[in-house]
C-alpha cells in the first residue's frame, strides 16, 4: 500500500464545494485501486478565519504544512477582505517558503466540450503554459511615498533572478522534450518595452535552448502572444512566461478551452522538498456559494494533477477519463456548462465513471 498526506484547505466560497467533490473523487479511485491510501487532514483557513483572528492562518502554519505530501487548495477570497490580504497572508507564502516555483496550467479542450474559437477541435487546443511562480512582476519590493498628498507615488520593483529564470526554463525545456508533440517551446517577453527585465530574459532563453538544441524555440512579445491564443492555438506545445505574462496567459487559455470553471492550476516544487499546492483558479464565487452548483471540473482536474505529481500516473489518467467520460455524456453538467445538475451530482457520476477506468 503506498500511503500519502495530503493537507486539505477548502478555504471560502465555492472552494468548499468542488474541494469537497474532488475528495470524493480521490477517495473513489483510491478504493477501486486498492494500492494507494491518502490520508487527510483538513484546515479551516480563510477569509473567515481571518475575521476571527486577524490573520489567514497562524502563525505557525507553514512549519505545520511542510511535512505533508501535498496540499489540495480550493480558493481563499470574500468580499469584505482584500485580494492583498488573502492571497499574500496564506497562498503567496506558500509558494514561496515551499519553493513552488513551476506553476502548470494545461490548456486542453476536454472531450465534450466546445470552445469559443469557432471550429477549433481537440487536436488544435492541446498545450501546456509554464509560469514562474516566485518573483518577476510579482515581487514584493517597493513602497508607497506622499500618501495623501498631490506628490502621491508608488514604485513595484520587478525582480528577475540567474537562478529562477534559469530554473523555471529549464523545467519548460525538459517538458518540452519528455512529453510535447511537436517538441516546440515558445517563451512570451516584451523586451521592446521593459529594457531590463525582458532582454535578461530573452538572454537566458537563448542560453538554456544551447543545452536543448532539439527543441524548436521562438520568443514572442506578450501582446502578440495573446492574439496568437486566439488566432492559432495549434501551433504551440510548451509556453513558458515570467509570473505576470503567465498569469495573463493561463487566463486567457482557460477562456479559449471553456472557461475558468474548468482551470486546474498546480503549484510545484519540482525537487519534492516540500509539498506542491493544487488550486483550480476560478476562486471563491461568493455570489453562488454554498448553492450547489459550482462546476468540480477544475478541482477534480488539480486531483489528477495532484496523483501524477505523486506518481500515480495511471490513477490520474484514470480520473480524466471518468470527467471527460461526463463532459461528453452531456446529461450531468453544471449550470455553466449549461446543464442543470448540482456540484454534487456532478461529482457523483464523475465516481461512478471511476468503475470503468480505475480497475
């Protein structure tokens, strides 16, 4: 029996409902397989708690993590707490003390479903988005002057480092060669407008691709690459961006393959001397918590996601089978999807899919 621990965080909103079917689902494929045992211990932090206790988890919450195999995360966010509070008091922190550099978004059209780019198939709508998931853009460094005054500034510094750039590339290159059709990586810069950041980029792109010589590598500005999302999805395999370009990338790739409903995201640490973050990203939808009808897709995906980290390949290809097997039925999906069956239901028919795919 190989046994894991996996730290549950439903955190607010709908976090609690998909997180709870995606459980569900571990737990089924775990039984009908019979060689894996995840054990669970589950955390109240959130949003809540912080207007219990100031904080979005104690103080002493990450060394509490630390030793688990995994963490399986739902969505933290509710209207009275800002976005800077619940993102840089639990999920940021995170990240960054587990060195959860690699963020994956698959950019996949799941059986069943349509996309909104017209007569886009499966086979165009198939690739993978790597996002550096610990500086660039999204450094803390900076600060607020004049507040107050008609002298009223802020400056956020960008911070691009030899070591991340080089790490998060190289992942996107063994990617790009272990597992990509056409073994082709695109990196998104702008170097034509940020004269700093962006050319030390492109330079270590071009650096890392010498050891790589097999992979077809091109570097696309960030505004071009959007539109390249749309206008021809299929000529990309693995895109890598720094953490601002990826987290507008992956977004925008959600909406082209059905919509944030549906978006898994993994947060990794590459090297398992922590534990790696599952989130879906369409957050906490407080306007319809707690109704019973919030699409599991996403957070059952990030379970998938989760086993094969774990390596448990077989047990996650298991579970995407089980959900592509409902997407295509039609017949149990989510308002969203424009059905009229609950969160539950949904979850439910995606266990008993299980039987045929998980034996």
């Amino acid at each position: 029996m190989r046994h894991y621990s996996i730290a549950l965080i439903p955190g607010d909103g709908i976090g609690v409902d998909v997180i709870r079917e995606g459980k569900k689902v571990l737990d089924a494929v775990c039984e009908l397989d019979g060689g894996v045992s995840l054990d669970y211990e589950s955390f109240e932090w959130s949003c809540e708690y912080y207007a219990k206790h100031g904080k979005m988890m104690p103080d002493n919450g990450l060394e509490i993590l630390k030793n688990f195999d995994s963490i399986y995360l739902g969505a933290v966010g509710y209207p009275g707490v800002p976005d800077h509070v619940s993102l840089w008091g639990l999920l940021l922190p995170i990240r960054r003390s587990f060195q959860q550099y690699i963020n994956i978004r698959p950019v996949k059209l799941l059986r069943g479903l349509k996309s909104p780019l017209a007569e886009r198939t499966r086979e165009d709508l198939d690739f993978i988005v790597i996002r550096e998931n610990n500086e660039g853009e999204y450094s803390s460094i900076g600060g607020r002057m004049y507040e107050g005054t008609d002298q009223d500034m802020a400056i956020q510094n960008s911070v691009f480092t030899r070591q991340g750039v080089e790490k998060v590339l190289r992942y996107a290159y063994r990617l790009a060669q272990e597992k990509s059709k056409r073994k082709r990586l695109t990196a998104a810069t702008k170097s034509n407008g940020i004269n700093h950041t962006m050319p030390f980029w492109d330079e270590y792109v071009q650096k890392i691709n010498k050891e790589y010589p097999e992979i077809e590598t091109s570097t696309v500005h960030i505004d071009a690459l959007c539109a390249y999302f749309v206008s021809k999805p299929d000529t990309f395999d693995v895109v890598v961006a720094s953490n601002l370009f990826g987290d507008i990338l992956t977004d925008l790739g959600a909406a082209i393959v059905g919509g944030m409903g549906i978006a898994p995201s993994a947060n990794i640490n590459p090297e398992k001397n922590y534990p790696s973050m599952f989130e879906p990203v369409h957050g906490s939808a407080p306007d319809i918590a707690g109704k019973g009808i919030a699409n599991p897709v996403a957070a059952i995906w990030c379970a998938s996601m989760m086993l094969e980290h774990l390596g448990e390949a077989r047990l996650a290809e298991a579970v995407m089978q089980a959900v592509e097997d409902v997407l295509e039925e039609g017949k149990v999906v989510t308002p969203d999807l424009g059905g009229k069956a609950t969160t539950e239901e949904m979850g439910d028919l995606i266990c008993e899919r299980l039987k045929i795919h998980a034996r």
